[in-house]
C-alpha cells in the first residue's frame, strides 16, 4: 500500500498542472496581452482593442496564471489582419443569398519558461442574410467570430492542440 502511495505522488509530482482542460507547467506563473495592432483595411477602430480584452479575460478566467505587464512567462502579441465582406452562396440567376464577414488575427506566443514560440494566423467567419446591414448585426457577428478564434488560440496556447 505504501509502495502504492509513493508511486502515486512520484507520479503526479512528475506531470505538469492540468486547469480546465490546460496543460500549463507548474512553473509558469503569469501572462501578458500586449495590445493588438489594426492592420485590417475598413475594420471598425476599436476591433484590436476589443480582441485584446477577450484574450486576457479569457486566460484570466480559464487558468490559474496571473497577468503581469513587467517579465512576463507567457507574452501574446500581433495583429488584427483581416476584416472583409464577401459575398456568398449565389443563387441560380440571382446575386449571392449570404453575405460573409470574415476576420483573421496573427498571434504571436512566446513562453519563457518552457522555451517555446509560435506564431498562427487565426481566422473565422460568420454568415449573415443578404437583406441584413451590416451596421445593425455588426456586434454580434464579432462576438461569434472572436468566441471562436478565442478558443482556437487558448487551445494552441494551452491545450497541447
């Protein structure tokens, strides 16, 4: 039974920290979100500025890390670099059904502790009906797309994706 025991804790003490569905190293401690650039032609002005809110909301609610300006473990960066409205799903004789808006974000990721960097392009969209302006639904849209390029990148980030 003590042989089972010391096993046991040889054994967790090895793994790293496991935090709702994270993998963070027991050693990393604190993050930083520096504020994204706006390189999207015709993008709203507060577009990079709401992204980086949502990321650092995002990790200080769904790890254990702390968010530290100065020396930070973790660091995230880049920019907004698409922000498009394209036309989709034509019909037979008629013009597109849908229209599509389209946004792409480049993270860049540095971790000091365990010595890794990576930079993604992320990028998501949301259909919306044609008859539809933009300007009522614009909000919402954003939302959805950023819900999911936020979880894509927590993941890259913290999930061993």
């Amino acid at each position: 039974m003590r042989l089972l025991s010391l096993a046991t804790i040889v054994l967790l003490s090895s793994c790293t920290l496991s935090f709702k569905n994270t993998s963070i190293s027991p050693e990393v401690e604190h993050f930083y979100v520096g504020t994204f650039d706006l390189d999207a032609f015709s993008a709203p002005p507060t577009l990079a500025i709401v992204w980086t809110e949502r990321l650092r909301d995002k990790i200080l609610q769904d790890t254990r890390l702390r968010y530290e300006e100065t020396d930070p473990h973790i660091a995230f960066s880049g920019s907004v670099t698409r922000y498009a409205v394209e036309s989709v799903a034509p019909q037979q004789g008629e013009g597109a059904a849908l229209n599509r808006l389209e946004i792409g974000i480049r993270v860049l990721y540095e971790n000091t502790v365990d010595d890794q960097e990576w930079t993604n392009t992320f990028t998501f969209f949301s259909d919306f009906d044609r008859t539809q302006n933009l300007a009522d639904i614009e909000d919402e849209l954003i939302e959805v797309i950023y819900d999911q390029m936020l979880e894509d990148v927590f993941n890259k980030a913290f999930a061993n994706w």
